[in-house]
C-alpha cells in the first residue's frame, strides 16, 4: 500500500468533486490503492455524485480491493441516510 491510499484519500477528501482532473487521474489509475483511496476520500467528503460513482464501480470488473471500498463507500452513505432519518423522528 504504501503511500498512495492515504495521499489518494487525502487528495480527494480536499477537492470533493468527483470530475476534478486530479480525482480522474487516479480514478483511472492502474494502481487498485490510487483507486480505492480515491473512492474513500470522495465518500468521506460526501462529493456530490460519489454514490452513483460507487455503483458505477460494482457493475465494472474492478479489482476485489477496489469493489470493496465501493461496497463500504455505498453502506456508509446508506447508514448515513438511516440514522439522519431516525434523527429527524426522533
């Protein structure tokens, strides 16, 4: 793994946007770490249009790395929705 999820992660959390080239860049990558970390740091940033993203990356042969960062990503978001949802009930 070395340093490339983190910096990915880092890199994508800050720009927040899903069409950034820098987010492309790696988004495209060979490197499944790029890939994953790049998912992560957009999740985490909430970027608009990172689930259909995500869902986009399930139906595509990815690697296994890749496809589970995609998988949590979408739980995450779906968890995020239940509980502001239970929030706003309650």
């Amino acid at each position: 793994m070395g340093y490339g999820y983190p910096a990915a992660k880092a890199i994508a959390r800050l720009v927040g946007d899903v069409s950034h080239p820098e987010v492309q860049l790696r988004l495209s990558s060979e490197n499944a770490w790029l890939r994953a970390g790049t998912l992560a740091g957009l999740r985490e940033a909430q970027a608009p249009g990172i689930e259909k993203l995500l869902r986009q990356v399930l139906d595509e042969r990815q690697s296994a790395l890749v496809r589970s960062e995609a998988a949590v990503g979408l739980n995450r978001i779906q968890a995020s929705r239940l509980a502001d949802g239970r929030r706003a009930l309650g």
